[in-house]
C-alpha cells in the first residue's frame, strides 16, 4: 500500500486528540470513521459472535464503515480486560470478509506502554524520532487531560444552562481549535481562553440540585451512543452527572490509585476484579460520601468483571441507604426502555427527596 488512509473506531470527543497525534507522527492521510449511528451497530453485530461484548460490535461495525469509506490502515488502542485481544479476532473477520488493510493495535505489547505506542507507530512511520515523538505523545495527553477536566464541568452543569446548546456550541468551538494546536503554549492558552467561555455560561442551577454518580465498563461509560445518550437524558431531567471514568483516568491516574481504592473498600473487596470492577466499587463509594443521591451502573452485557461487582455494589448502596439502578447494554436493549428507567429512577430520587424533608 502506497497511499496509506489511516482511521480508527470513534470513541466520543477523543477523535481529536487521536487524529491530531496520528497525523504528527505520520505522513499519511487520517480519515475519522463515519458518525456512529444504529447502522454501526447492526453491521458489527451481523458479523460478531453472539456473544462478543457491545464494544466489539460496535468498533467491528466501525471498523467495516471505514473501510468501506476508502480507509486501508486501521488502528486501535487495545483494552485492559479481553477487548484487548479482541483485534486479533476482529482482524480474521474483515480478512475473511475480504477487505485489503493493515491492522495495528497501539498497546500490542503493553496495554499502557509509550514504547508500545512508539513501536506501532515507527512501523507506520520509520523515520519517526524518539524526541519528536515523546513530544507530541505528551502534547496529546495534555489535551486529552483539558477535554476531561472541561468535560467534569460540562456534565456537572450542562442540565442547568438558560440557554440551550450554549455548552454543546462552545464544546464545539474548543474541539476544532485544539485540532489545529501548534504546540504547548498555544495549547495552554486555548484551555484557558475556553475554560473562561465555559464558565460564563449562564445557569439556572438551585444549590441543592438532584446528584447522580456514573459508574461502569469503560466503553459504555464513554461513549455516549452506546449508552443511549444517558448523560444527556439526565441533563434534561436537571440533574447533576458525575462520571470519573476517563482517558487521563485510565492512562495516567489508575495505575496511582489501586491500592488507595482497595483500602477505601476493605470491608467489600479484598482484591481487584478485572478491568475496572474496583474501582467502581471504591468510586461509587466516593460519591455516596459526597452526598450524592444516586447510582447508575452500567455494562454491556456479558462483561465479567462488571458482572463481579454487581453484587459487590449492591452491599454498599445497601449498607449506605443509597438507591442504585443497574443498566446493561446489547444489541436488543430497547432505547425507550432505558429512558423510562431513567424517569423512573429520577421520579424516586424526588420523592425520596421529598420523604426526608
């Protein structure tokens, strides 16, 4: 393959940073998959096993867009529970499907490893020197970390803004600039001069406002049309939405905070569980202490570790007197369903709200 097209699954607003970094680093052309729709998920499922995970699904049914939008290069990032073998699978069913491509996983070798990156990267690009690398490598997690810190505020807020779109419309704005960053100070700058715009958006917020903490599978958690846009769903209900799990969170701040989750949940867990099951657990505890009113888990199906920590979660909301409301995610769940769970659960927590008072 001369002409190389790069592209890799979407996993919400990290488009940016990833297609930024890729572009730096190589000299080919990176081309975004098509916006995810129902169709990404009825494609992924038509040629997945039964039961392969939704993120499976969903990034094969990318992975099969894009390739049908001229892309011959594939990327992905790998995962810490078996989604990151899931290429090596993924890969013999487009090649049996008869696609001409090449296919990288960034952390073949190691799941968080920057010599991994490096390695696949040098592949793509031989030229590529270390310096300029490691360079951009900490460019794109500077930005990444801004888009998360901004992103805690939007969800934190974004149900009480007086006029509607406003967050979305800035957002927006933000994310086309930091495509185009020439370094770290531009970078830098550009946080600033957004973070100034975010927090002048006028709200309507009461003091006391409905609180709900996100908990769950990573993937589901981040990507909001696997989901079903809950997050958004609640913002109308005008509640407050916490989420930590994040990029900085998995990349950076997770190796730093096991052992603090593990003896913040003593009483609950006395070892790690997969992926993220324990942190979860320690994070939902965290936000029960917080005040917050309550808890959504959600999973797609057939996710063992989250399965795990089901249980684990429902002895804490049990012992702290906290609602918590599990939701799982696959090829069949109905979006209505999920929203009138929603109104349920949010029509508790008012009356709820109300018996204390």
């Amino acid at each position: 393959m001369n002409d190389k097209v790069i592209s890799f699954p979407i996993l919400a607003d990290y488009n940016t940073p990833i297609k930024f970094m890729i572009e730096k680093m190589t000299n080919y052309e990176v081309r975004l998959s098509p916006k995810m729709t129902k169709n990404t998920l009825e494609i992924g499922s038509k040629y997945s096993p039964d039961y392969a995970c939704l993120p499976f699904k969903y990034t094969l049914g990318n992975y099969i867009e894009t390739l049908e939008n001229g892309a011959n290069v594939i990327m992905q990032a790998g995962g810490g529970c078996r989604f990151g073998y899931y290429f090596e699978l993924q890969k013999q069913i487009l090649s049996d499907l008869g696609y001409n491509f090449e296919f990288y996983s960034l952390t073949e070798s190691d799941v968080n490893g920057i010599s991994s990156i490096y390695k696949t990267l040098k592949n793509l690009n031989p030229n590529i020197k270390r310096v300029r690398y490691l360079y951009y490598l900490l460019l794109t997690f500077l930005m990444i970390y801004y888009m998360d810190k901004l992103d805690m505020y939007i969800r934190k807020n974004v149900g009480f803004e007086i006029n509607k779109g406003s967050f979305d419309r800035v957002k927006k704005s933000m994310l086309t600039k930091f495509s185009k960053t020439r370094g770290f100070l531009d970078l830098i700058k550009t946080y600033y001069y957004y973070r100034k715009k975010f927090k002048n958006i006028a709200l309507d917020k009461p003091k006391n406002c409905l609180k709900v903490g996100i908990v769950g599978e990573l993937y589901t958690s981040m990507e909001p049309h696997s989901s079903y846009f809950i997050e958004r769903e609640l913002a109308n209900m005008n509640v407050e939405v916490t989420r930590y799990t994040n990029v900085t969170f998995l990349l950076i701040t997770k190796r730093f905070k096991e052992k603090y989750y593990l003896r913040k949940i003593k009483k609950y867990c006395k070892f790690t569980m997969g992926a993220d099951a324990m942190d979860n657990v320690a994070r939902a505890k965290i936000l029960i202490k917080k005040g917050y009113d309550g808890i959504i888990h959600i999973k797609p199906f057939g996710c063992v570790p989250e399965i795990g920590a089901m249980k684990v979660l429902e002895n804490l909301c049990d012992d702290e007197k906290i609602p918590i409301m599990f939701l799982t995610f696959d090829t069949n769940t109905s979006e209505l369903g999920i929203k009138t769970r929603l109104e349920a659960f949010h029509d508790m927590l008012l009356m709820r709200r109300g018996n204390e008072k």
